[in-house]
C-alpha cells in the first residue's frame, strides 16, 4: 500500500502548482492503491471523495508543496476512519472479565497471552487464563505452556466438553483466588458456522464479559470485514485485535473494519512472541501506511505561518534581482516564527536522531540581525553598495567582527543565485531530484 500511495502521491509533489485535473487523477490513484489493499471499494471510494474534495477546497492548488499538502490530507482521513483516538480497555469490573472471540487460527490463543501478560507486567493486574477451547487437546496445551512462559495460571477442566460450565467455574476459581481479570480464550471454526456462533454466544450470554475482544487475522485482507461483521451481529463486541502485522500484511483490513462495524480497534499483534502486542493508534497506524516520520506536524505549523502573497511577492523580486536585506530579515522571522528550530528540525524524517544532542539555538540568528539593522535602508535594499567602508561601518555599529560583516555578505550574496536557479528550469529539475 505504501509504495502504490508514494506513487500517487510523488506525481504531484515536487510541481509548483496542481490543477483540477492532477487532483482528480491523483486520488484515483490513491483509490485504486486503497482497493488494492483489500479496501472495501465503497470506503476507498468514500474517503477519496473526502480528500477530493478537501484538496480542491482547501488551497492545495496554491499552495507551495503541494504533495505534502495532499499527504496531509489523506493521512487525516486515515486518521478518521480508524477512529480518531486510541480506545483502552475496560478494566472497570471487578473481576473483569474478558472474551476472546475468532476464527481458528486468527491468533486467540497467542493473543490471549499477550493480553495476560501485558496486564501482568503494564496494569499490575492478577490475571487468570481460562481453556475453552475444549475440542482440541493440543489447543489447551497450548495455552498452558504461553501461561507458563509469562507466569500466568492457566484454569483447564480436562475432559469437560462444555465450554459455558467451564467459565462459570473458572469465574468462581477466580474469586476465590483474588484473581481480578479472566481472559477467556475460547473455540473457532475455519470458517463461519452456526454451532460455533451458537457456543460463543452461550457464553457471552452466561458470563456476561466486560469486554469481549474479537481477534482477525489482518492477513485475510476482505474477508476479514466479513468475518468481522458476521461475529458483531451476534456478540455486539466492543473491540478488534488485528493480529499478524508484523508479516507483509496489507493495511486494508485496518482502514475498513472500523468503517464497517463501528467498533475500535484496540490492539494490534505483530509477532509469536508474548510481548509482540502493542495498543493501536490510529495516527500511527496511518504513518505506517503513509510511512512520512511527522512530516504532516511540519506541514501544518508551515501552514499556519506561511503568507503565500508574502512568498508570490518575493518570487517576483528574485526574478527582478530585487531581493535585499529587508526580504531576507523578513524571512529570518518566518523561519522563527515557525517554531523552536531544533523542534522543527527533528520533525524530519531521518534528521530527529541525529540532532538530538546539537545544541541549535533560537540565538544563531541573532548577529544576523543586529548586522542587517545596522544597514541603512538603502544599503539594505541594495546590498551591491555596500563597499569596504561601509561594512566597516556596519561591523562597528552592531559591535560584530568585520570578519562576519563578510561572511553575511558571501552568504547572501550565494543565496540569491540559488533562489534565481530554484526558479529557473534547473531548479524544477533539482526539486524533482530531491523529491525523490
Ligand atoms: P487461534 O486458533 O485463534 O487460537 O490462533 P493461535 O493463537 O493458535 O495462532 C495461530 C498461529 O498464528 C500460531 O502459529 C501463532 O504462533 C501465529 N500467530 C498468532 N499471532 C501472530 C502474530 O501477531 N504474528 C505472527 N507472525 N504470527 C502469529
Ligand atoms: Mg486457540
């Protein structure tokens, strides 16, 4: 999914401006790379709509990046349709108890153990496990063996094929033990059948759990929003566990569950081990997809800040070889105005690690400054005057070294032949290069 949305997304980053037309072919491609990821078509196509219609509204054909703009916009869509926010689990009830529901082999049982053991070790709770899953021999072995890797006791009832009588007695072997969660992994079939809906059933209705979590396999793309559905019609449960995103899964399952039955997704299982379980965030989730560090924070404090007639303004006085002190001043405080340099620098991808101990101060502007505002205004509106006496001048006024008075010029000087390349061919040219 990433690679087909990069593409989609790369056509219209690096242009200077969009039309209408790139808009529309960009998010059929968006849609398409959606559908592809196993997307319901209908939610691929919704959410299309959405960001259509925010690029068109908003001023993404203005606006000076374009792409990240875009990706911007797609990644709050994500966003939305994962549901916003992080949603915990209940633990209110005491005890509480907590159902795990699933097909066979969508990772009940792995999960169920991740789920105690994450109790155990984050939420200091007491947990027992309970084997329900009373047809296969091996699956309650299983489960004891996870319980005894995380040091979790494991309630079993050899030989009961009654999964409802074993909960019950689980629940008053709880009690008596100060157990205060009961994690109960239950049976699945391969597939959707009316016995195994029927035996879940009977047990959600005779424990009557706080939370009943069901558990998809994120591997079986649409048919994962079927299962989904067909196992929230009978038990109305109150969360999703995705399970097995470590692997090459596609995102699909992910953006459309939440749409289709409108319940969170609360924990996501990526691997065998017991501490592979992480709490879902819907903004991660939608990084992932996107896979653009926090480009979009960056995004939108430039927003915020950015005057475009200021930028139309200065493009047209580069190209006139207009640029002087007073823009380049001008420019200093936009960047400041942005925010906290470092902040702002550690927003980019790859960049955050490496400048963690560099001490960039809002101060290394400063002598900048005081330079520039000893200028007269007409110095500063052509800096090709300003001759050896002048900087003298200069250097004294702002009690700075005529060595830097200098450098300030070179720099400058160096900067408005850059500015006047960006705009010309070879700076589209370049753009596109570092695009890439
Ligand atoms: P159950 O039938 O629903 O209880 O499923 P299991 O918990 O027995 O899991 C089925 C298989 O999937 C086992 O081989 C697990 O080790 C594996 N599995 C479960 N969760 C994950 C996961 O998040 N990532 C990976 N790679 N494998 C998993
Ligand atoms: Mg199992």
């Amino acid at each position: 999914l990433q690679d087909k949305l990069d593409k989609a997304l790369h056509n219209i980053s690096g242009r200077g401006k969009i039309t209408e037309i790139n808009v529309a072919e960009t998010v059929k491609e968006i849609r398409r790379a959606l559908v592809d990821a196993d997307v319901n078509y209908k939610v691929a196509k919704d959410l299309t709509k959405r960001v259509q219609d925010k690029a068109i509204g908003q001023n993404v054909l203005t606006s000076l990046t374009p792409g990240q703009l875009m990706t911007k916009i797609v990644h709050d869509e994500l966003v939305d349709l994962m549901g916003g926010s992080q949603e915990g689990i209940n633990l209110s009830d005491k005890p509480t108890i907590i159902l795990i529901a699933g097909l066979q082999g969508s990772g009940k049982t792995t999960f169920s153990g991740k789920l105690a053991n994450y109790l155990k070790q984050k939420r200091s709770k007491k947990p027992l496990l309970v084997a329900c899953d009373v047809y296969r021999p091996a699956a309650i072995d299983q489960l004891k063996v996870l319980g005894g890797q995380i040091g979790v006791p494991v309630y079993t009832e050899e030989g009961n094929l009654n999964p409802v009588q074993i909960s019950e007695n689980a629940i008053n072997f709880a009690k008596s033990n100060s157990h205060d969660v009961i994690i109960i992994d239950t049976a699945g079939r391969l597939a959707i059948d009316q016995e195994m809906m029927n035996e879940i059933r009977n047990v959600h209705q005779a424990v009557k759990p706080t939370e009943t979590l069901f558990v998809v396999d994120s591997m079986t793309g649409q048919d994962a929003v079927n299962t989904a559905k067909a196992f929230n019609d009978v038990l109305n449960y109150n969360g999703v566990v995705l399970t097995k995103l470590d692997g090459d899964t596609r995102g699909g399952a992910a953006l459309t569950i939440r749409s289709v039955v409108e319940k969170p997704i609360k924990f996501i299982s990526t691997g065998e081990k017991m501490e592979a379980l992480d709490l879902f965030y819907p903004e991660r989730m939608a990084d992932r997809i996107l896979g653009m560090g926090d480009v979009v924070s960056l995004v939108e404090r430039a927003q915020e800040q950015f005057d475009e007639e200021e930028a139309k303004r200065l493009h047209k006085k580069i190209a006139k070889n207009e640029f002087g002190f007073d823009d380049f001043l001008k420019q200093i405080h936009q960047i400041k105005k942005m925010g906290n340099m470092k902040d702002l620098m550690g927003m980019l991808p790859g960049v955050g690690k490496a400048i963690k101990d560099v001490d960039i101060s809002d101060d290394s502007f400063k002598h900048i400054e005081a330079i520039i505002y000893s200028m007269t205004p007409e110095e500063r509106r052509k800096p090709s005057t300003i001759n050896m006496p002048r900087k003298q001048r200069i250097a004294k006024g702002a009690g700075r070294k005529l060595e830097e008075v200098n450098q300030l010029m070179k720099q400058f000087e160096q900067m408005g032949k850059m500015m006047k390349m960006m705009q010309g061919p070879q700076g589209k040219q370049m753009m596109q290069m570092m695009s890439k």
